[in-house]
C-alpha cells in the first residue's frame, strides 16, 4: 500500500487470539482448528520512540522484550502496510498458549500483533481487510494453516497462491459440528516446526498419498457433519510417523487413542496431541487417564472466533 499519513488513536488496544492446531492428521500444512485458548494482547502508541513491552505467562521469561518481540514486529510490518510507522510502542502481553508445542504461539503473535496495527488507526478496517491480515500473516508465519485458524476461528482449509506473481496465503472456512470438543495433550518437552520438517521424507509412495488425499478429502465432512468419521478422516500417512522419533511418547499416545476409536493426531509440528471427540462432557476420564506422565491435560471447546 503507497505510504499515507495515518491517524492514530491515542486509547488502548486490546485483542485476543485463540491456539491454533494445524494439520489435523490428513491435512498437512492445509487444515487449522481453532482452539478456546487465548493469548491476550493490549498495545499503545507513544509519541517517544521506544518500545516498552512486558510479558507474562506462557514463555515470559523466553520470549524478546524490545523492538525484536513478534507482537510488535508483527504490529510494524501492519503499520508498513497501512502507510505509516509510530514512532513507539507500548505493548502488553499474557500469554496462555505454550511454546513451541504445536499449537500456534507464533500465529497468535503474528495476528494479534496485526489485529493491534489495525485498531490503533483510526479507520483502520479500510487500510487492512482480513484478507489482507492474512496475506502479511501468511508473510510473516512463512505458512498459512494456523495464521488462518488464528484470524478467522472454526476449522479453516489454507493453501498458498500466485496472485500478480507474489505467492500468498488463502484460506476458507469449513463449519464444525456443535458436538466435536477437543482434549489436549502437552508435554514439557518442545519442539521446533524447522526440526520436526527436516525429519520428513523427499517422496512417499503413490499408495500412502492416494490415501492420505481420500482422507483429507473426507475430513471437512467429517468436522461439519459427520463426527463419526474423524477417526478415519484424520488417519495420516504423510508426516506423524516419519517424525515420531522427535515425540516418542506423543506418537505412541496417538497410536494408543486411534486403537480406542478417538481420532487423536500429533498437534502441528508437535509434540502436543490434539483428541478430536463428541464425548458428553463429564465422561471423558477413560481418555484423560492415558496420558503418559508429565502430560498436561486440558478439556478444550472449538474456538468459533478468531483474533477479537
């Protein structure tokens, strides 16, 4: 967008952006859900320049407290966009999505930090559509799947795109059945996206993707209406396996889940285990009590919103 003047607003801006969890077992580097979890972000511009930022929760003491921190380089590429930098910022952040386990910390960052950009301008909608968010998210995340779910909540199906010879992210957006609730699994252990894909093969064989596309193919069905078929819906031949030696227990805590009939996959690049499932509530005690020692179990809803 050609460099304009901006008006900034001198209130507060706060957002929240829900965990992510991307692939859902069949659909590599395509499928998002949207998780009831939220990073929370408040930020300020200051007629200084410095960049004033505090973080608590989730990887606080981990996470770049300067110009550096993703929310806020996040929120200066949006400002890029829209026309104008401030000259400083004040951010605020408590963070409840855990690092580096598979379930979009840096797509909350990213989009939050973007969603800020935009209600800190005065008719800020009109400098950046969600479209848009989506393009700089993508930009940003260098992948689509959970800079989708993150904006615009539900379960989301991402693919790159030539548009004009700049390659950018899209998505759409598939309804999920009222009774799927998911279980999260999360190790103390991390795991970065970049280790977990230099364990992926360069080919698969011609059966394993032929199977793997009638599932994926199935999966948006299986989220809108037909809960009973997640389990096949989310059965994986392209990436899990090939990775398990970088999870042991998450992969042999999926394996035990799928053999009970629960379409669990490896969250992301791992290592937390996502559990897909329209058990009444109250009676998921059976599957909770599998968790291997030093697993963190928590009872999530889908997230229906994304950033607001």
């Amino acid at each position: 967008m050609a460099s304009q003047r901006l008006t900034f607003k001198a209130q507060l801006a706060q957002v929240s952006v829900p965990a992510t969890s991307a692939n859902l077992g069949s659909g590599f580097d395509t499928f998002g859900l949207a998780l009831d979890m939220r990073d929370r972000y408040a930020a300020q511009v200051l007629d200084d320049a410095v960049f004033d930022v505090d973080v608590s929760g989730e990887g606080a003491d981990e996470v770049k407290k300067d110009k550096n921190h993703l929310v806020i380089k996040a929120m200066l590429r949006g400002f890029e966009f829209m026309g104008q930098k401030p000259r400083g910022l004040a951010l605020r952040a408590l963070n409840v999505t855990p690092h580096a386990r598979g379930l979009g910390s840096s797509a909350s960052a990213i989009v939050g930090g973007l969603a800020l950009a935009r209600d800190l301008v005065l008719g800020g909608e009109q400098y950046m559509s969600l479209e848009e968010m989506m393009a700089l998210a993508t930009e940003l995340e260098g992948h689509p799947d959970n800079v989708a779910a993150a904006i615009y909540g539900g379960a989301t199906i991402a693919w790159m795109e030539d548009i004009y010879g700049v390659k950018t992210g899209r998505s759409v957006s598939i309804p999920v059945h009222h009774d799927i609730k998911a279980l999260l699994f999360i190790p103390a252990t991390h795991l970065s996206t970049a280790k977990a894909r230099k364990l992926l093969p360069e080919t698969i064989s011609h059966h394993d993707a032929v199977l793997n596309s009638s599932h994926a193919a199935l999966l948006p069905i299986a989220l809108a209406t037909r809960p009973d078929l997640l389990l096949t819906a989310t059965e994986d031949l392209l990436h899990q396996h090939y990775r398990a030696q970088a999870y042991p227990k998450s992969m042999a805590l999926v394996d035990q889940l799928r053999a009970k009939g629960i379409a669990a996959t490896i969250s992301g690049a791992g290592p937390s285990v996502l559990a897909l499932h329209s058990t009444a509530e109250g009676a998921t005690a059976e599957i909770e009590q599998l968790a291997p020692h030093g697993f963190e179990v928590k009872k999530l809803a889908i997230s229906r919103s994304g950033v607001e």
